[in-house]
C-alpha cells in the first residue's frame, strides 16, 4: 500500500505523483467513479493589517500566514449519481472541484476521476469529463456561440456525425436555435449560461462537474437549466456534481448532498436526512377552535409563530405522542400537522456551525 | 490530421475577430503616420546644423527612409495579446486550457497568427507603395531579391516578437497590475530594436551588445536589408541570428511558462 506524502513545497511534486500512480494501479478494481481521500489544500497568504503604517510595514515584513481551504475530505461517487456539493461561501468547494478537474494541485491526499488522477492532466481524462463555472465564462466573448461549439469539436477532436447529433440534440433541449448565430457578447446571461452548457457537454462527457450554474438567472431559466440537467443525468447516466446556492436546485435534482463547512466535510448522506444528524425535534402546527393563551402551548414545546388560532411548536422528538395527546385532550384543537424541520434548516445549521463534525460522525 | 485542425480552426478565429475590429486596425495604421512627421522634422533640423552630409552614416534621404520603414515595420511586428494573456492568468481563463485537450502556447500562437494574416498582408501592401514612393522621392534601389527577403525576415521577426512577449507576458503569474511594466516593455523593445533611429547613433559599445541580443533583428535588420545597407553575407548571418534566437526564445518562454503554471496550479485561478 502506498503512504501519504504531506507536500509542503513544489519541489517534492514529482514525488508525490509517482506515489499517487501506483496507488491507482494498485487499487484500481472496485472503485468508485470518484473517489476523494484525505484531499488536502492549503493557500498561503500574507497577513495586512489596517492602515498607511501596517501598509509601509509590510514592504519589509510581512506575515505569512496558512488558511485551510480542504481539509482532509473523503467521499466516493458512484456511476449516475447526481450528487449536490454544499456549504457556505468561502467553505471550499470550488477549491475541491478545481483539484477534481485538475486546475489545482492538492497539499496533501488522492482524487480519482474515472480511475485518472485529475491534476496529471491526461489527454483522454480531459477528453471525458467537463467542469462549468457559473461565474466564468468558457465561450469566445465576440464570437457567435456556434462558433464556439465548432471549435470545441476540433478541440475534442469529435467525428462530424457526432458532434451534430449532439449538438442538435442539446440545442432542442435547451431551446437555443434561433441564438446560435448571435454574438455571445449580446447574449442575456441566461441564454449565456445555456450556451455554456452546451459548449461543456458536446463531447459527451462522463463527469461533469457544475459549479453555480444558475447563478444570477431568473427562476425560470433557473428551473429550465434544472430539466435539462435532470434529463441529461438520466439518459446519458452522466455523474453530476452541482453546487449551488439555490436549495431549489438541490432539491429537484440531488438525492444525495456533500456538504463541507470550512474546508471540512460537514455531512455526506441522503438530502432527507440532513436534519436527522442533529435535530431531535418537529415541527408541530395547531389550529384551534378558540384562541388559546400562549403559556398554555409554550410548555409543550418551543414557540416558532402565534397567530391566535394557529399555532406552530417546535417540539421533542422524545415523548412526542405523550405531548400530542395531552394537547388534543386539553385544547380545543380543530386540525394539526406534524412535520420535520425543512431541510434548508437543517443545512443553514451545518453552515452556520463554526467546527466541522468529525469524520466518523459524518458518515 | 484531426490534430491539426483544432488549430486551424484557431487561426480562423484570429482572423475573423481581427475582422471585427477593423476599425481600431485602421486607426492604428493612421497612427504610425505621425511619428513619421515628427522624425521629418526632427532630422530635417539635425542634417541643416550637421558638419558632414552624412549623421551617423545615413545621408538626409536615406534617414528619411528609414524612419518610414522602421514605422511600418514596428507596426508590422507589434503583438497586442499581452493583456489578454495577463487577464486569462488574472481571471482564471486558464482554465479552460487546463481542463481541455488543447495547449495554451499553440493556442495563442494560432490565434496571433490569424489575428495577424490580414494585418500583414494590408501592411506588406503599404510597405510596397511606400519603397515605391521613397524609389521615386529619395532614390531607394530596389532590389526585387531584397523584397522577397525582406518577406522571409519579416515573418521570422513577428515570430520572434510573438515569443518575446509572450514571455514577457508570463510576469503575470507574479504580479497583478502590468500595465506600467507592459508600456516600458514596449517602448524599451522598440527603441532598441531600431524602431525610432538606428541603433548606430548609441555608439559602438552599445551597437555590440544590441547585435546580439534579439530585438535589433526584429525591425532594423529587415529595413536595413532592404534599404541596401547590408550585404549578402550579413543577410545570411542576420538570418541564422534570427532562427538561433528563435530557438533560443522558444526555450526561454517554455520554462518561464512552466515555472508560472506551477505557480498557478498551486494558488489557483
């Protein structure tokens, strides 16, 4: 088996690949189509403080300080997954997906992409997978888009039969045809970000990584990109790994979500059971007959609203049904709902949690 | 066979979005006009207070000559992609080249190529009206071989220029704001390589050193071959100058390159 070599400087680079190699040659049967262990990626940056005097102080010192972009993530994809990768802002995702497409070199630990080690940067890696940057665009600025589609068939080196039917087909999925001709420059960014979808997808990709893509569009470009990203996964069991910051996004499409709070791995596991990491309570609704006064309801559970006849309590998963039937027996109650907290809750409270949880308990 | 077309396909692309800003290209050409006055003027004053008929070797006319040559000349070999190149460090373009089966030095060098076909082509057009203009002014000679060498050198030189600031353009994988740098670099390029005057009025000592560095065979080494003001054999040597330094070039911006995309790879776009 192959140790972990913890780089610090460039110069061990060589050393570390050559590891990395045998590793996959080693442990090739069985895997996962990717595969992340123990990824690591530190930034270095220089520390100044505020003002003309620290600004001078630093032409002669500066401090050098380490931030921990990815610490040490695991997690397996399979083949076909359609897998939501979250967290908060500056949290580290798009530093992991640039490692998985190779734009980045990791500190420390191994990625493997369809058996390819990303950062080797192998001809027929980059021939099966594509990475789309929301927020970058990947199309030729003063050209129109079908130009830039053409270009990335030579790129791709794809046969003229191919690179039509699948141009065709995602045009028709995305609605595009009547744009192709326009220069990208005087396209809308909804029509932008769609052209960029397809520029992604036109050699058929096996992986694709997708970082933001809806974002700034408006919710109904939002949810035609969902569709045809939803249609796509499905017919060509294309692995999708999407970031997003719009839960709608990551609720239509992904049973399964990664989500990384400060570089590290916060919760990998069904998007349904987010909250039962960690929440031991529900949401009740009350509605009643006649207005209940609000100390008889707060000791049954936390008040979340109090709307005279309609009441919502945020209660104990433990001795619930003793609490329920108390309530019905007391109150006046017309209708009530149980329900589990939603499950934007349950992220926002991963997000918002300063330390990651351990591995163990993320798993 | 396949391989090649993705560059092709590139060279395309340089032409057609040299195309689109024609305009801009036009305007530049105006602009290379007025140095042209200048230097009239400038040499007119210096020949009338001269002891000699000849300033540094050139007589009124052939001065006259050369300032309009290397005018066109410096137009003909100037690059213009280094604040693209700098953006695409800056802002992550990279990217794409990374994460696809196409290298970024072919790229860019495709896309000068075809940015700068019609360029030449227009300007070859100018440079010819104007030795036939100076023919019948000031009396140049010309020489048919000279012309068709003239071409040769020319190509060599916006190769060379391509690949000394492209390597230039490497400074921004270090630093961020370029412009000042990018101006100076320029300007430095031009004046010795014989942009504005010949590299002869910086004396002996400096002429020796200019003879062996590259930039002198970007634009004074063609307008002296076809001024006549060099013989076969030193157009021979010039020309083996010329594809020495070429080599040499290619290495040098290979590894500065290299070395900036370590660099890259490791803090990210």
């Amino acid at each position: 088996m192959c140790t972990r070599v913890n780089r610090r400087d460039d110069s061990t680079n060589t050393v570390v690949r050559i590891n990395l190699s045998r590793c996959i040659k080693e442990e090739e049967i069985g895997l996962a189509l990717i595969h992340v262990e123990g990824l690591s990626k530190q930034f270095e940056y220089y520390k100044k403080e505020l003002g003309l005097r620290n600004s001078i102080k630093n032409l002669y010192h500066r401090e050098r300080l380490i931030k921990d972009a990815v610490c040490n993530i695991n997690f397996d994809i399979e083949e076909g997954e359609f897998v939501g990768f979250l967290g908060p802002n500056g949290a580290g995702k798009t530093t992991t997906l640039k490692m998985l497409s190779g734009i980045l070199y990791p500190t420390a630990g191994k990625a493997e992409v369809m058996g390819y080690v990303p950062w080797e940067r192998k001809k027929e890696f980059k021939k099966q997978f594509s990475i789309v940057m929301g927020q970058k665009n990947q199309l030729w600025w003063d050209l129109p888009a079908h130009d830039s589609f053409y270009l990335n068939k030579c790129i791709y080196e794809l046969e003229d039969k191919a690179y039509q039917e699948t141009l065709d087909e995602l045009v028709d999925l995305l609605d595009v045809k009547d744009l192709l001709g326009v220069q990208v420059r005087r396209l809308s960014l909804g029509e932008r970000m769609k052209m960029e979808l397809i520029a992604a997808l036109i050699h058929r990709p096996k992986v694709i990584l997708l970082d933001e893509p809806t974002i700034g569009l408006d919710i109904i470009s939002q949810k035609k990109i969902r569709e045809f990203l939803k249609i796509y996964n499905k017919e060509k069991k294309a692995t999708i790994l999407l970031t997003s910051h719009y839960m709608n996004d990551i609720e239509d499409l992904c049973r399964r979500v990664v989500i990384i709070n400060q570089g590290k791995l916060a919760y990998d596991g069904d998007l349904s059971h987010v909250n039962d990491l960690f929440s031991q309570s529900k949401i009740v609704k009350l509605n009643f007959e006649e207005v209940v006064a609000e100390k008889a309801l707060t000791k049954f559970g936390t008040m979340k609203s109090y709307e005279g006849l309609s009441v919502t309590l945020e209660m104990d998963k433990q001795n619930l049904k003793e609490k329920l039937k108390q309530i019905l027996e007391v109150l006046p109650i017309v209708d009530f709902t149980i329900e589990d907290i939603p499950v934007e809750e349950g992220i926002a409270y991963l997000y918002q949690k300063k330390e990651g949880m351990p591995d163990e308990e993320a798993k | 066979m396949k391989k090649q077309n993705k560059y092709i396909e590139t060279v395309k692309i340089g032409i057609q979005s040299s195309m689109a800003y024609r305009m801009n290209f036009f305007l530049s050409l105006l602009s290379t006009a007025f140095p042209i006055f200048i230097q009239f003027f400038l040499w007119r004053a210096v020949f009338e207070h001269a002891t000699s008929e000849t300033v540094y070797g050139y007589t009124f006319p052939q001065m006259l000559t050369y300032a309009v040559l290397s005018a066109i000349t410096t137009k003909l070999v100037s690059t213009g992609f280094e604040y693209e190149i700098v953006g695409d460090i800056k802002d992550g373009g990279l990217n794409k080249f990374i994460v696809r089966p196409i290298g970024y030095f072919p790229y860019r060098a495709s896309c000068f190529l075809g940015e700068k076909i019609m360029q030449l082509i227009i300007m070859l057009v100018v440079t010819i009206g104007a030795i036939m203009g100076i023919h019948y002014i000031w009396g140049l000679i010309i020489v048919p071989i000279r012309v068709v060498l003239f071409i040769v050198t020319i190509l060599l030189a916006v190769y060379m220029n391509f690949l000394i600031f492209y390597a230039i353009s490497a400074v921004g994988f270090w630093l961020t704001e370029v412009a000042a740098l990018f101006e100076c670099a320029r300007i430095l390029a031009i004046i010795v390589s014989g942009g504005i005057f010949p590299t002869d009025i910086f004396g002996d000592k400096i002429c020796k050193i200019l003879n062996v560095l590259p930039f002198k065979y970007t634009t004074q080494y063609p307008v002296d071959l076809l001024n006549n003001r060099l013989s076969y054999s030193e157009i021979g040597q010039g020309m083996l100058i010329q594809i020495v330094w070429i080599i040499l070039l290619m290495l040098i911006a290979q590894s500065i390159w290299r070395i900036g995309m370590k660099k890259y790879v490791a803090v990210g776009g």
